[in-house]
C-alpha cells in the first residue's frame, strides 16, 4: 500500500518524466499542439455555426406569444411553413377551450436598404395589429405604428449597413424605401437578429403583408396562433384538434413547434448534416495527429521503456506515463484554440449579425472532448509498448 506522500511523489515523477519526453524534441511537441488546436478550433467553429443555425431558425418561433401553434401539414421548418386556408382557425373556435385563433402572414422578399440602396432578402411578418403576437415588448409596445398602411417596423441586428437608418428612426424621423412597386415607411425598430437565410426582419400588418404579396390571398396563411382558455389544458385541447381539424394541418403545442423546427435541422437540413459532419471530422484529425505524435515517442524512446521495465518498473507505470503526455498535449492545444476560438466568433458575429457566442457548456464539452480525442491515442499508441520485450530490445 503507497502511502499518501509515496503516491504524489510517484505522480510527480510520472508528470515530469512525461513532459521531460515532449520537450526533448521541441518540433514534434509544437506541431502536436498545433494539430491540435487546429482540430478543436474546428471543432469549436462547427459547434458554434451549428447552435447559430439552431438559435436564428427557432427565434421567432421561440417568442410567439400563444398556447397552441397550426402550420400545414407541408410545412418543414419556419423558412418553408407553406399555406394553408384560414377557415381552419375559424374551425378551431367549436372546440371547447379555444379563446382565439389568430393568423400569421409569412413571407421572405427582398427590398431596397434605404442606407445602401442595396437589394437584400428580408423575412416579413405581418400580423393582426390589435392583437399580441410576439413576446417582444419593443414590438408589442408600437403595434399602433403599424396600424397605417404601408409602414413596417425593422430589425436593427439585422445583417448590413443600417447604422444611419437606425440612428434616423431612433431620432423620430420617418425613413421610406422601396419594396416591389410599394414605397414603405419604416416607423420603429426591434432586435432579434440575422438568420442564414434573410438579412433580417419586418413586422408590419396584415393589410400591408398583403399589399407587398399581391399574389397571396387573405384565405391562405402561414401559421395560426391558438390562445386558450385559463385553466385549459394545452395538450388535451391540442389532442381534440387534431381529431377534429382536416389532415391538411398539424397542432403543437408551443415547445413541441420548437422541437419540430430543431428537428429538422438535425434530422432533415442538409446544413446541420454538414455541422455534424465537420465536427466528427474535426475529432477525427486530432486523433490522428496526437497518435502520430505519441507513436512516434514511444517508437524513439523504446528502449528507455526496455531499462526501466528491467529495474523493475510495471506497465502501469509505463503506461500512465504515455497518458500523462496525453493529457499534456489536451491541455497545451486546448487553450489557444479556445482564445482563437472565442475571436473567431467575435469577428463572425460582426461580420454575419448571427448570434455565434462561446457559452460556458460547449467549452467545456469541447475540453471533455480533447480529453477523449488525446487518451484514445495515447491507447492505440501505447499497444506498441505492451508489445515489446527488454530481451527483444537488446538482443
């Protein structure tokens, strides 16, 4: 039985013996680390692409301000909700439980930057400007203003140059601009953000959606608010509905319209598929890399390990040394790529507008993760040295 004192020293040795080897050839110990910082800044840009794709396809569905949600049964995620006919949210007032039923006009269009004069695709919202739609006060708080036609209230985090606009409109001034053959006013403006597919975001009103999509009737709409009743159960009255409205559209209750958007971008979206993709690949060459880098320690050094096991050393001890480089090396690599990681996400963040932030969870995952990818190499690396035999070395 070691003692506690025995123990630490023993550890000390172990770690010095184990740096003192990846600092005997200062190359190989500065190209391990920067493979892999390479893999975990990769790691960390696929992650963080990935929770922005998830965070600006699901953030208005996040903020609607309803009990129950109706899309078409079409429908795949909020960029493609499809249509489906009104007379489905009158139906839905004969179930018990149902207070209103209220539609959303959903539509992408592009339209002149009033600042650049640039065209630049935008999501358009047009709602019922006497009812709540959205749980975001900045709007909520200037649903008058829409009220007239042809005026739309604008999302300053919106991707481009809007900084005088915005200075404009927050000094009370009207800006106009041109959407089609429509000139519009905007009259107040929201932050929600970019997304991958449009530069932004206008809320404006039914009438006025309607007047910048001539095409789309009033009978066809994109998505229905259900509020219920007080004391109503959403999930029961969810259930009635499906029973009871044609199969030409889908209830959720509001969480589950939230899963239904992640899940589409897990399961079905070619870009998620992608994220998930370059994350594994990411995993996979730092793996290689510090395998290359311990095998080929353990190759050079074979014969130390031969001296040591004849005076008496165990594998174990051996071994422990292999993976106190391995831990060595998770360390060393982790830290730059997490500050080249952090200024990464920074300079995206201006330049995309999308939410791209470094929480505290993936940090730590993607440290767990370097853990793993180093002490999986460490243990293919080491079958070299359980293999070998102080009499085969010295023979």
């Amino acid at each position: 039985m070691f003692s506690l004192r025995q123990l630490l020293h023993t550890l000390r040795d172990r770690t010095s013996l184990g740096l003192l080897q990846l600092k005997h050839d200062r190359l190989r110990l500065l190209t391990a680390i920067a493979g892999i910082t390479f893999a975990d800044v990769l790691i960390f840009m696929q992650l963080g692409f990935a929770d922005a794709l998830y965070r600006t396809n699901t953030q208005y569905p996040r903020t609607l301000q309803t009990d129950l949600v109706i899309i078409s049964s079409q429908a795949e995620n909020f960029d493609k909700l499809q249509t489906f006919s009104r007379r489905r949210l009158y139906q839905a007032l004969d179930v018990p439980g149902v207070v209103t039923a209220e539609p959303l006009y959903i539509d992408s269009i592009k339209w002149y930057n009033p600042q650049t004069q640039q065209k630049t695709p935008m999501l358009v919202i047009g709602q019922d400007p006497n009812q709540v739609a959205f749980n975001l006060p900045a709007v909520n708080q200037q649903l008058d203003k829409i009220q007239l036609p042809n005026t739309v209230l604008f999302d300053q985090k919106s991707r481009g140059h809007y900084d005088q606009m915005v200075q404009q409109v927050q000094a009370g001034q009207l800006v106009t601009t041109e959407i089609g053959k429509n000139t519009v006013t905007v009259a107040g403006l929201f932050s929600v953000g970019a997304s991958f597919a449009d530069d932004g975001a206008l809320i404006t009103s039914e009438d006025t959606f309607l007047r910048l999509f001539p095409k789309r009737q009033a009978g066809t709409v994109s998505l229905g608010l259900i509020r219920l009743a007080p004391g109503a159960d959403p999930e029961a009255v969810q259930a009635t509905l499906d029973a009871y409205l044609p199969d030409d559209v889908q209830v959720f209750t509001n969480q589950d319209y939230v899963k239904f958007e992640i899940d589409y971008i897990q399961r079905r979206s070619p870009i998620g598929f992608v994220f998930g993709l370059g994350t594994v690949m990411g995993f996979i060459v730092g793996t290689v890399i510090v395998y290359q880098v311990l095998s080929t320690d353990v190759n050079s050094h074979l014969a130390e390990y031969a001296t040591f096991r004849a005076m008496g050393y165990r594998q174990r001890y051996l071994l422990g040394v292999i993976f106190e480089e391995a831990l060595i090396l998770s360390v060393l690599g982790f830290f730059p790529s997490w500050a080249i990681a952090v200024g990464a996400y920074q300079l995206t963040a201006f330049a995309t507008a999308l939410p791209i932030t470094m929480p505290l969870s993936r940090t730590l995952l993607v440290f767990v993760l370097t853990l793993v990818m180093c002490n999986l190499s460490g243990i293919v690396a080491a079958r070299r040295l359980q293999a070998a035999d102080p009499a085969d070395i010295f023979a």
